[in-house]
C-alpha cells in the first residue's frame, strides 16, 4: 500500500528520513537485537550528518532544495549496502568517516592506516591498513577501497581498485599474548 509520495526536494521526506533513519535500513535482520549506528539513534552521527548537510546548505549554489536533493537521493538504501558492524558505531568509536563509513561503498584510498579510537577512552583501538603499491608513483592513480565489515565479528575484506588492478585484503583482528 503506498501511503504518499514525495519529490526528491520534500522537507517532510528529509525530516522522517533524519530522524526515522533505522526504519528505512531495515535493522529488523539483526536477531541479537543490536541497532546500526544512524543518525536517529546516536548522537555522534548525527552531528557527522548535520556537518554533511551545513557543508551543502552553505556551499556556492548550495541551499535547502540541493540538499534535500543529495540527501533524499541515496534513497532507498539497499540492505546489503549498510553494515551493522559495532566496530563502525560511531558511540564506542571515532574515525574519519572520510575513508571508510556504515555505508559499503568505494572511498579513496588514503595515504595513512584508518585510525579507530575508542570513545570511553579516548586511545588508540586499532588500524587499518590498506596495501599500497610500492613500486609506482601513487600520484596520478585512481585508487579506491571499499569495506565490508563482518557484522559482529573482529573481521573485514578491503577490495581496492588501483587503476585495472584489483587488490583484497582480509584485516583479522591481531592479538597480543603475553610471554
């Protein structure tokens, strides 16, 4: 049953999706009950929203139409495409969400590890690496990386594309045991 429909600029669509976020991500798949990190249910995200949406409000042919526009237009987002992972839930950890985020899609590759620090106490929690190519010249070169992040385990795959070339890695958590 279609209950409305909306333009791809509608202020009422905006506002169900900012603050009904989960409902369209369908986190009913998670049987353990936990809930991706959104921008409905975790303040962290949403001030990285907020951020992302001042950026368009504010830039040069910018306004309140165009952002609805980008916004509204990474709907509807695919199952699939959205990882639950806790190691992404922006309350137990803060990273750059330049280089890698929920949503499963290519970022560039960045020239240093993807730092996680935990929230609780503000350290180091782990990085990760994406392999680099030594023996080219990395400028000039497209190179992209997308995450897929195991949904409650210590475990990711990083497929990187670097110009025809594609490169994956398996990160595994590494564990220091005591001598």
């Amino acid at each position: 049953m279609v209950l409305n429909v909306y333009q791809n600029t509608s202020s009422d669509l905006l506002h169900g999706y900012e603050y009904f976020c989960d409902t369209f991500r369908n986190p009913y798949l998670n049987p353990d009950g936990f809930m991706p990190c959104s921008p409905s249910n975790n303040i962290y995200s949403r001030e990285s929203h907020e951020k992302f949406k001042n950026t368009m409000l504010n830039a040069r042919f910018g306004g309140t139409m165009e952002a609805n526009k980008r916004i509204l237009g990474q709907l509807p987002i695919a199952a699939q495409s959205f990882s639950c992972s806790p190691y992404l839930d922006t309350s137990l950890y803060s990273y750059d969400e330049k280089w890698v985020s929920p949503m499963e899609r290519p970022k560039v590759v960045g020239e240093y590890p993807i730092r996680f620090y935990s929230r609780e106490l503000g350290t180091l929690s782990f990085c990760l690496y994406t392999s680099v190519s030594r023996n080219r010249p990395t400028q000039d070169r497209r190179r992209l990386v997308a995450f897929t992040f195991h949904p409650t385990d210590p475990f990711a795959i990083s497929v990187q594309r670097d110009n025809l070339e594609y490169i994956v890695n398996f990160h595994i958590r590494k564990v220091y045991l005591p001598e």
